[in-house]
C-alpha cells in the first residue's frame, strides 16, 4: 500500500473514531435530558403562529354566531372564548395532520382539555340563527362545520338521555370525525361541481382516514380515544346498509354514530351549498323524515323533531290572515307555537298562542333569506328585540 493511500485509510479511521465519540457525546446528553424530563414537570406551550397566518385562520374560519349561540351566562365573552379555543386547537389538529399525515396526541389532549369545558348552548338561539339565514358555513372548511355537528348532536344524545360522559364523547368524536379529509386534496374538497365517481371514492374513505390517524394514538395514552375511534369509523353508514365505507346496517352501527351521522345530515341540509340554497331547519326535520326515514332509526329522528321542533324558534310565516310573524316559543302542540304577529287593527305587535287561537294558523312558512331579513328587521320581531327588553 502506497504512503497516499495508507494516509487516507488513517485519516478515515480517525473520521470515524470521531463521529463515534460524536454520536456517543449527543446520546448521553439525550437521555440525561429525558431522564430530567421524568422527574421534572415540563410546562406546556401553546403553538405560536405568525400574525399573517392567524388572521388567515380567522379569515377562512369565521364563526360569526358564538356569540349568538352560547346560554344564558354570566360570563358571555369566557364561554365564547371557550368555543374559539375549540376552533382554534381543532385548526392546530387539521393543519399538523396535513403537514405531517399523522396525529399529535399533545394535540388530540389539548382538544379533550378544551372540549371538558364545552358551554351550554341556547339551542332555540341555535336553531333560530339557522332559520333567519345568519349560520351559513362552508363545509369544505370542516371546523365550524364540525363544531356545529358535535353542538346538534350533543343536543339529540341529551335529548334521548345519554349523560355527561356519552355527550363529551359524542362532541369529541363529531368534532373528530372529518380529520379524514386532511388527506384529501383541496381542490376535490372544495370542487363546485358533481365529484367524479374516482374523487367520490376518495371522500368514501375518510371515515377510514379518521380512523386511522386516530388508531396511531398509543394505547398506554389515558382518554376516550380508543371509544372515538370506533365511532368515527361509523359515522357515514346507514340504518338501511346504503351508507360507506362497508354497508353496515342497524345493529352493527354503534348509536353514538347513528346521532353523529344524522346531526351532520341535517347540518349538510340547513347549510347552503354552490348548487343550493340552505334549506330552513323546519324543511330539513321534512326532509329527513319523509325522503331519508329509512336511513337512520326512528328515536334519533324524533328526538332531532324534539329539540329543532317542527317550526323552531325565529321561523318567519304568514299566517291564514295574511299576516306576516315569527315563532318565539314552542308549545307541546308542535304544529301551534307561540307568536309574534302585527294586529291587523291597532298595528302594533302583540304575541298570540296558536294553541289557544284555532282561528289563526300557519298557512306557509318564508323561505327567502332576504325576505325573512326585511320582515325581521321591519317589525323587530324576534329574539333579538326580545333579550334587549
């Protein structure tokens, strides 16, 4: 061996002894600092994001009505900041999910602390936004979306007796549901048009895409994560069997994911799309229960007729008389509610039971959004004009 060569072996060998040493030096430091990490209690951060990317966040995810839908507190802007936290952290969630094709358990634990202090909601509040046009959400942006699931969902769980534990796992798992789609490209997502029958399949596998992501979560991780992950798998079946991704029918779908897939059925209708206007809450209860009564059991869909009512309240409609008015209060006859109307005498507002006037009735209910606005705004009815007295 030449004296060139024979240096360069030795010069190899030193390289390599160093790196050793190297690799040696970083590996002892790493597991100083784990074992440090053991005993010593690590503070928590929340993730930072520039100006610029929070305000498109805000942009792109506006849920104008928090403030509209919370309960009646002493606190308001607590319990609003409570839901835009939930926005917030699910937004972390959708974005890392995307970025990295898996699930942060930091993440998922934050959503879970956040979720442990989900407000009361008004639900007439709720439903009578969606009936006087003002709760209109793009489904291609899955966070308000998702929120407003787990909000209806919620609300049918409580109505048919789950308790506090079952709710929080209905509202986690709707809220969870349609991480999915992070593996979807955006455009497919966000297409105007009918979805190919090849971009259809790929919207067919997002329960599995939800459940997988999920199923990376370790099982020595304390939460109800392995009992979402076996709901949001569910969420798209069908009590007949013509739902995806397996065709399963009764029995074999778990509750929970029957009340998770009808709330979002009803979302999807009282939401406008760019082929659709938003259907009233009043015609989307018709609809699920004339056109899609096979699709999920009859309790759940009584239950969603309990909680929105056949005309809930805010619903604006002319009465047999000519007159125009607004529901402000169900009553045990679904059908006649309690309204405010405009004397045809005196001209001034005053509130009429149907259920004790069977002179008067509801001949058609308004559907035009800008109609319900104008007569809104023209007479003051409604809840607004109500909680200011």
């Amino acid at each position: 061996m030449n004296n060139c060569n024979q240096n360069l072996v030795i010069s190899l060998t030193e390289l390599s002894e160093s790196l050793i040493k190297t690799i040696c030096v970083l590996r002892k430091n790493l597991e100083e600092k784990t074992a440090d990490s053991s005993t010593v209690p690590v503070e928590r951060t929340e993730p930072v994001f520039p100006e610029s990317e929070e305000k498109k966040h805000l942009d792109m995810f506006p849920f104008l009505s928090l403030k509209n839908i919370l309960g009646k507190f002493n606190s308001a802007e607590l319990n609003q900041k409570i839901l835009n936290d939930i926005l917030i952290q699910l937004w972390v969630m959708f974005k890392s999910a995307r970025w990295l094709k898996c699930v942060r358990f930091a993440d998922l634990e934050g959503l879970y602390q956040r979720v442990l202090t989900f407000p009361d909601i008004d639900y007439d509040r709720f439903f009578y936004l969606k009936s006087s046009g003002t709760n209109v959400n793009d489904p291609a942006n899955p966070l308000e979306y998702s929120l407003n699931i787990a909000i209806v969902a919620s609300a049918i769980a409580k109505r048919i007796g789950y308790n506090e534990g079952k709710i929080l796992i209905i509202r986690l798992a709707s809220l969870l549901k349609n991480l999915g789609t992070t593996t979807i490209e955006e455009d497919v997502l966000r297409k105007p048009g009918k979805l190919t029958d090849e971009e259809f399949s790929l919207i067919t596998m997002v329960p599995v895409h939800s459940f997988r992501l999920l199923n990376g979560v370790p099982e020595t991780e304390q939460g109800p994560w392995p009992e979402i992950k076996e709901i949001i798998g569910y969420t798209h079946e069908k009590e007949d069997g013509s739902g995806y991704p397996q065709g399963l029918s009764k029995e074999n779908i778990p509750e929970e994911a029957k009340i998770i897939g009808l709330a979002e059925v009803f979302e999807a209708l009282t939401n406008g799309r760019k082929y659709r206007p938003p259907f009233l809450p009043y015609r989307a209860i018709k609809i699920i229960s004339q056109e899609r009564k096979d699709k999920f059991p009859h309790h759940l869909i009584k239950a969603l007729f309990d909680v929105c009512s056949l005309y809930p309240v805010g619903t604006v409609f002319q009465l047999n008389t000519g007159q125009y008015g607004v529901v402000i209060k169900n009553t045990p006859n679904i059908a006649r509610p309690v309204v405010e109307t405009v004397n045809r005498k005196t001209k001034e507002i005053e509130i009429v039971s149907l259920a004790e006037n069977h002179l008067l009735s509801i001949e058609n209910v308004i559907e035009d959004f800008e109609k319900i606005q104008d007569i809104l705004n023209t007479f003051g009815f409604g809840l607004e004009k109500k909680r200011d007295n």
